[in-house]
C-alpha cells in the first residue's frame, strides 16, 4: 500500500487531507500505514496517528486468532475482534486515548478524527464501531 500510494500521490493528498481534518479509520494495515513510526520499518506511511507499531507481531497467517475487547466508550457486551498477521501498538502519544486493550496493549485508539484498530471488526456483525467512527464523521 505505501509503495502505490507513494508512487501515484496518494499518500500525500491522504496525508494533507487528513492534517485538514478528514475524518479516517485504519483497520490492521490501514492503522500501520497511519502510524507515525513503525518499527525497524521503512516503509512508505502517512503517518499522521502518533503511535508507534510493530507489524504482524502476533505471528504469522496460521497464528491469527479472535478475542473478546471490552470497549468502555462503546458499552457491553464486548466486541469479538479478529486479528489477522494483526500489528501491535507499542505505544501511543500524548494526543492519542487509548479506547480498548487486549494483554495490556492498546487494539483500538482514536486521535481526534482518525480511528485505528489492529483486528478486522468489520469482519463481524458487530457495527458498533463503525456507528462511532460515523459519529465521528459528524
């Protein structure tokens, strides 16, 4: 993704759109390409969401798993999140809340309009995040 959207710009209008105040939501991959820093990484980002990752650290494709996330914002019950080759969020800066952890590690954070997740929910049934991040949009 980083190199195509290197290549045809799309990086940097996403980049300048977003500093403008678009509103976005990276799931898995998209919240590595949003993230500021990605470990021994250099890929091509946006880099606009200040954390810092590290991609695929739960393991390989035959290690993707699914977990309950109890998102306080969001209310019971928990949502079932699906996590594929999925990144971990090391850390998250002053300007970023932490919305739902799994193990102690932030799986869902929002900096103002942009929302990140490290699993898929959109790969169940369960749209409340979704409805949030619409919310967000205004």
């Amino acid at each position: 993704m980083g190199i195509v959207g290197t290549r045809y710009g799309v990086l940097e209008a996403l980049r300048e759109r977003l500093k403008a105040g678009l509103p976005a939501f990276g799931t898995c991959a998209g919240a590595i390409v949003l993230a500021r820093t990605i470990l021994e990484s250099d890929q091509p980002r946006i880099g606009i969401l200040d954390i810092v990752v590290n991609r695929n650290a739960y393991g390989r494709q035959k290690d993707s798993f699914e977990a309950l996330i109890r998102v306080p914002k969001l209310g019971d019950p928990p949502l079932r999140g699906v996590f594929i080759r999925a990144p971990i969020i090391e850390a998250v800066g002053k300007g970023v809340e932490v919305l739902a952890e799994l193990d102690g590690k932030p799986v869902l954070v929002q900096q103002g309009r942009i929302l990140a997740s490290t699993f898929h929910p959109e790969l169940t049934d369960d749209t409340r995040i979704h409805e949030y991040f619409l919310r967000l949009c205004g």
